[in-house]
C-alpha cells in the first residue's frame, strides 16, 4: 500500500492565493521526485475544539487558516528518495516560503496506509 505524508499548514487569509501558487510548484515537484499524488486542502467547514482542533495543532492564529495537504507515495522508499531530491530540487530555492506562512508551525508526518477504498 502506499506511504503518506500529511501536513497541516497555518496560512493567512489573505494569503491563500499566494499559498495556492506555491502549492501548485512544489506539487510538481514532488511528483517529479516519485509522488503518486498530491492534495492541499484550504479549510472551509472548521471546528473549533474545546482540547484540540488543527486551528490548535499548529497555533492558528485569528488571521489565519489550516491547509491539510498530504503526499501519497507507492512505498516509503520511494518518499525518502523523493524528499531528499525535493529539498534539493532548485525549484524549492526559488521559494519565499516565510513571506507566506510560518514553516516553524507545520505539523508533519509520515504514516503508513492500512485501509484505502475507492469507489
């Protein structure tokens, strides 16, 4: 089955399209680097916990958003190869990731998948 890395991304508001951009970039080069699939998700029907949300999970602050993205991968092999060619792929040099969210406040992870259905 294959291997999934899945972000959550605090983003302001105002720059969602900026974010989208980017995404749009970096998803390319993932998938040049051996990725399946690529998915950024903006937060439209978000809850706010009493304990935990993904607002909380990565310190949103009141002018920000949540983007929940994911990589999909064929196997975890593949992803290591991957992201270590992606982080020196010269197309991620060119990124202003700061002037757009706070890479410091991601929350990432690699997870193997143990049940997939498709319709």
């Amino acid at each position: 089955m294959n291997y999934v890395d899945g972000y959550l991304v605090p983003v302001k508001t105002a720059n969602r399209e900026a974010y989208r951009a980017m995404a749009e970039v970096a998803s390319q080069v993932f998938i040049d680097h051996g990725a399946v699939h690529v998915a950024e998700c903006w937060g439209d029907d978000m809850m706010r916990g009493k304990h935990t949300d993904f607002f909380m999970a990565v310190q949103a602050e009141e002018n920000e958003n949540v983007v929940f993205s994911w990589i999909s991968w064929p196997d975890k092999e593949t992803r290591d190869r991957g992201n270590q060619a992606a982080m020196a792929d010269p197309r991620f040099d060119e990124m202003q990731v700061e002037a757009v969210f706070d890479p410091l406040r991601i929350v990432f992870s690699g997870f193997q998948t143990i049940v997939d259905h498709k319709a």
